[in-house]
C-alpha cells in the first residue's frame, strides 16, 4: 500500500511528514529534528498569524497551511 | 559629566549608542567591535530559522545586550505588525525598531505606511522606535502618537553620506520633545559627534562600523565621537557670530605706533 505523507508549507518551501494527529508543536519538531525545548528562541506563524508558543500544542495544522518558523538574526 | 543617563522604557543607560549587528566580516570582529563600543542595545532582524547554519545567532554573541529586534524589509503594515509580534515572542520584549521601506534601491521609510503601523503598534502595547524621514511635522506626529523613540535618518540606510539636511535636524530637535536618535546614514565620527552636539539623545549605527576597514577601532572612534558631541552639547556650546570676538583683551597693550 501506498505510503501517503502529508504536506505542509514550512518557511516557503514544501515539507512532507507524516503525521496521524497535525498539531502545531508535532509539526515543529519533526522540521527541526528535535525537541522545542532545545530551540527557546522561535517564534512561530501559521497563515500569517503569530501563534503563541503555550498554544502550539493545541492548534491543530491543516494541509497546505503555510507556516513561518523565525528566529532572531544579524541585523541592523 | 555627573549622571546623564539615557532612560529608555524605565531603564537606565550610560551608552547612547546603538549597534546593528549586520555585515560584519565575522563574529570575532563583531564581538569585539559591539564590546569597544561599551553600547548596551543591539539591533537584531527576525529571520525564517536556518536548520543548515552552524550556530544559533543569540549565542554567538559574547555578552548580554538589550536586543532591539527590527521589521527590516517590511513594505506593509501586515508585515511590520507580524514581525513585530514574532519579535516579541521570541526575544520576550516589548521594543521595536520599525522599518517600513516604499522601495529596495534607496530603503527610504514610507512615511504614510509608517504612521498608520505605529498607530497599531503602539495600541498593541509595543514600544516604538521608529525609523523615519527626516520631516520634523512627521516626527513631531510620531512622538504625539507615543512612540519610545523617533528616529530619522541623516541620508539612505548604509549610503555613509551623513548629514544632509542640518536645518531639518535642528527643526526636529526643537519641537520634539522626547528622545530622538539619529538612524542610518552616518558616515563617519564626525557626523555623530555633529549630530549629538545638536542635541539629539543618541545615535543609532551598523555600516560606518562594520564596512570599515577596521570595524573595532572605528566602533572606539565612534563611541568617543558620541560621548564628545553630547559632551560639548551639555557644556553649552557658544553662539556663532558673523563677526570677531576678540579671546585676548585690547585692554593694556602696547600703545599703536
């Protein structure tokens, strides 16, 4: 049977994972190969909202949703 | 010069210069340049996550700053106010340094754009440092309006052109009066010690300093330049004349022969 993955839009480019459950902080830590807890400095947006990081665990991802995962960078 | 501190959003600081972080050649000589400068607050973008860069950008840096976290590249109000609350989340403050640029060849602030987003902003309970022109009605509204700091530039971001309108700047400082620092466009230390002698309350920088040829001693140059305008500025400086005023009396010389 085919194996079938869903596909998200994680910092402009397609990101495939599969996942039973789409929740936000899943979601997040399967794209950054570790625990949350490691990357304290994240902030996160779905669909051009800032979603705050004591919700990532409730907000249930839709496909095709474009999600933004930023961080704090060079800059003057 | 007892006690002149610099109070931003209650807190205390004896460094009036802010330093962007950009451009560096590498991260020793940023390091070291941001260390020399004795400045407390740096400016940081917010960026979509590098998963490929070796290091995280917060713990590059050498010791802890107050992090004033900008909407550089925003065009839009929808931009400026996302990035402004992903800002916040992230770095766990209420500062902003808003950026709204009307185009990528000059970066010059769109000033209609920009009145209308710190306007949201500031409802939003951010403090506001507003990157704008240098028009004093413009700046003026954007004090009225709340924001923590009105900051015009001097010339277009990076272009190290300085001062270009002096009679702008002396307007601005006249009828704004909260604090006002000068952002982008300083070329060199005379052009911030010229700008803190005119009375603005500090001087916000990135190129002049890392696109030198030596960012450190030019990051020293440029922390002298503005403790020596303010300096100067708090000292009184004299009135011009158009005429002599004689520094050695007539009174005892020798009689004309």
């Amino acid at each position: 049977m085919k194996n079938l993955k869903n596909k998200y839009f994680i910092n402009g480019k397609n990101f495939s994972c599969e996942l039973k459950e789409p929740y936000l902080e899943d979601l997040i830590e399967i794209f950054l190969n570790k625990s949350i807890l490691k990357e304290p400095k994240i902030a996160v947006a779905v669909n051009n909202q800032m979603i705050e990081r004591c919700k990532w665990k409730k907000k249930k991802i839709n496909f095709q949703d474009k999600i933004e995962i930023v961080a704090p960078f060079f800059g003057g | 010069m007892k006690s002149d501190y610099l109070v931003i959003d209650g807190k205390k600081f004896n460094s009036r210069l802010i330093m962007g972080t950009s451009l560096y050649p590498n991260l020793d000589v940023m390091n070291k340049s941001l260390k020399i400068s004795e400045t407390q607050i740096i400016t940081v973008a917010i960026r979509r996550l590098n998963l490929s860069s070796k290091g995280f950008f917060l713990d590059q840096l050498n010791k802890d700053y107050y992090f004033l976290p900008n909407t550089a590249g925003c065009f839009t109000q929808k931009e400026a106010i996302l990035t402004a609350e992903l800002a916040r989340e992230t770095l766990q403050t209420n500062w902003i340094k808003l950026e709204l640029i009307s185009d990528k060849e000059m970066l010059l602030p769109d000033p209609i754009e920009l009145f209308d987003t710190c306007k949201s902003l500031v409802k939003k309970n951010f403090r506001v440092f507003v990157y704008c022109s240098d028009d004093p009605i413009l700046c003026k509204r954007l004090e009225d309006l709340g924001c923590e700091i009105v900051m015009p530039l001097v010339s277009p971001i990076g272009s190290g052109l300085g001062v270009r309108n002096e009679h702008n700047l002396e307007i601005i400082r006249r009828i704004c009066s909260g604090k006002i620092f000068v952002d982008a466009g300083i070329g060199k230390p005379s052009d911030a010690s010229r700008i803190m002698e005119m009375g603005f309350d500090g001087v916000l920088l990135n190129s002049s300093v890392a696109r030198s040829l030596d960012p450190v001693n030019m990051a020293n140059a440029m922390k002298l330049a503005v403790i020596s305008g303010r300096l100067g500025y708090k000292s009184g400086i004299i009135e011009r004349r158009n005429m002599a005023s004689e520094s050695t009396s007539f009174k005892g010389k020798i009689s004309n022969f």
